[in-house]
C-alpha cells in the first residue's frame, strides 16, 4: 500500500474550511467541495486528481478528508481527546434542516476533531465558528441563539430578489425589535427576479424548512412560477409598491443623498416625492450631480448607515416585518 503523505492545513486554512463547512448551504454541496479541496490541496501521496474524486464514493473522501484535518492539528500540537459531541449535533442538526441522501450522510459521520478547531480562534471571528463552540458547550442551542445572536440554528429562511433587501431587511427587522440572527431567520439575495424562482425551487427541493419569499410588484408571472410548487409552510409576499427600494420613506432616502453628498446640496423633498419609481430618481439625481452610476448595492449600505429609528420603517415595511413574526395571517400577503 502506497504510504500517504499529507502537507498540513494551516491554521488560517482550518478555520476557513470548519467556517465553510457550517455556513448554510446545502449539506452536500459543502462537504464536497471543501472536502475535495482539501484532498488535492493537501494530500501529496497518493496523489488526486479532481476528476478522480467525483468517482470516488463519499465514504472514502470523508476518511481522507478526516484524516488530513486531524493530522493538521496534531501538527499544531493539537490532540483529540475523543470527544465528538460536536459531529453528532452538527448531524442531527444538518438532517434536520436539509434532506439529506444516505451517500450525503457518509460526509457528516466523520470523526473531524472539530473540538480541536475551536481552540484556534478567540472569538473575534465569524459566527459560525462561535457556532461551533455553542454546539459543543450549551445545554440550550436555542437560547444561546438568543442570547448571542448567533446565525444558527436557522429556523426560517427568507428569499428576495435583490441585494437592497439583503442588505436592509435584517437592519430595519432590529429597529423593529426582530432581530433576525436571534430569531434564526436567513435572508438569500437570489440576484434578480428570474433567479428568484430557481432558488425556490432548489430549496423546496431540499429544505425542512418554512420559507418566505418577497418579490417585487412587477414579478406576477413569478409568483405563478412558485404558487405551483409552492409548500403548506412557505409564504410568498408581492410587494404593493413596485421594488423594495419604493418602501423606503423620503425623509430617509433624503438624509441618506445629504449625507452621501456631505450636505453640499440638499436633496429637494418635493423631486424625491414625483409619482416615479425610486431608483429612477435615484438615478436621475447621480446623473445631474455628476457622480458615478447609481448602484443599488451602494445606495443600500449608506441607506443602512442612515437608519435610525422606527421613524425609518414604511408601513409595508413593517407589514412585512409582521408576517415574519406570525403576527399577520396568510389571507394578507397579497
């Protein structure tokens, strides 16, 4: 038998993989890729190729992936002391949001000392490797949630068209006093209208969980598209007022152009309130004050450093706030 010999993730390279093997993705897809990865990265004999891998079964690139990421750490002086507390509960919680196939399951049985991996961050990094540690110690993952503000576990997910409501929705939802992260909501950009309804279907295909989708006014032909496949536990929102950025009041979108042009003119309230979609307006005000083209995902994050208080939140905004929370019944979302 050919001798194996692995070159070492590094530190930054261990905790990038346990960071990418808990983001919410589909189970399979993430395992596989990380875990690919990490075999023709690292294993230098017997050596793989990528074609080679996508033929192998499941079974045996968890145990090489299992064993280079153990030996990894051994190499950083870091040991197992048999404990998998953490595998078993990333299992039973991976299989509890995903459908998860038996060759899928193969990837989640592994002995990965992910116990040893979280003695390598302080605590500073992202929230899924605090994750990690909450799986580990807490006797209560859902009040840990809570009192965290952790992203997992997530108990509802939310698909929207675009990068505005990606990037808003979770900060006025905190205005409100909803805060998504202790609330386990997850909120998808699907990058546009037509993508929104392959999103859907990718995830109704797969997912346990309830789902709530938010489409523009202008995207009936989509909303028939999911309404055929839709699930008992998910809910569809067709916005009244053309695209998410309709909703935000004028005297927010005023202070965020004041404070975008550093007050050097400030915006007329009475252009911002035309009988036009706000992004044209938004557009025609870049163009005569001679900046750069106006961009949604850029408005969006100085909109976000604008917020305030409730003051911010429309009345959809807040209707939409309220189906999340179950304060609103089904008959009302359309």
């Amino acid at each position: 038998m050919e001798k194996i010999k692995i070159k070492p993730l590094t530190k930054e390279q261990l905790l990038i993989s346990a960071d990418r093997l808990t983001r919410f993705k589909n189970t399979e897809v993430k395992y596989l890729r990380v875990f690919k990865e990490i075999i023709t990265g690292n294993l230098i004999t017997p050596k793989f190729k990528k074609q080679q891998l996508d033929e192998t079964d499941y079974q045996q690139i968890k145990s090489m992936a299992e064993t280079i990421i153990n030996f990894s750490l051994e190499a950083l002086d870091i040991r197992s002391d048999g404990d998998f507390i953490i595998n078993q509960r990333l299992y039973d919680y991976e299989n509890s949001v995903f459908e998860l196939s038996q060759q899928t399951k193969k990837l989640l049985q592994n002995k990965i000392n992910y116990k040893g991996i979280t003695k390598l961050f302080s605590g500073d990094e992202v929230k899924n490797l605090k994750w990690l540690e909450a799986l580990e110690n807490s006797p209560d993952i859902i009040q840990t949630r809570k009192d965290q503000s952790l992203l997992f576990p997530v108990e509802k997910v939310i698909i929207c068209e675009g990068i505005t409501e990606e990037t808003l929705l979770p900060v006025f939802a905190d205005i409100y006093g909803f805060n998504f992260a202790r609330n386990g909501i997850h909120i998808i950009s699907a990058g546009g209208k037509n993508q929104v309804v392959k999103t859907y279907y990718e995830l109704a295909e797969s997912l346990k969980l309830p789902i709530f989708v938010l489409l523009d006014k202008d995207a009936s032909d989509n909303l028939l598209s999911i309404k055929a496949k839709q699930r008992d536990i998910d809910d569809v929102y067709i916005l009244t007022s053309g695209e998410f950025e309709d909703l935000l009041p004028v005297q927010l979108v005023a202070r965020t152009l004041d404070y975008a042009f550093e007050n050097i003119s400030l915006i007329d309230l009475k252009f911002l309130k035309q009988d036009l979609p706000k992004v044209k307006i938004l557009e025609e005000i870049f163009k005569n004050r001679g900046l750069h083209e106006f961009k949604k995902s850029e408005f969006a994050g100085l909109v976000k450093l604008n917020i305030k208080d409730k003051g911010d939140l429309s009345e959809e905004i807040i209707k939409i706030l309220n189906i999340l929370q179950g304060n609103t019944s089904k008959k009302e979302l359309f």
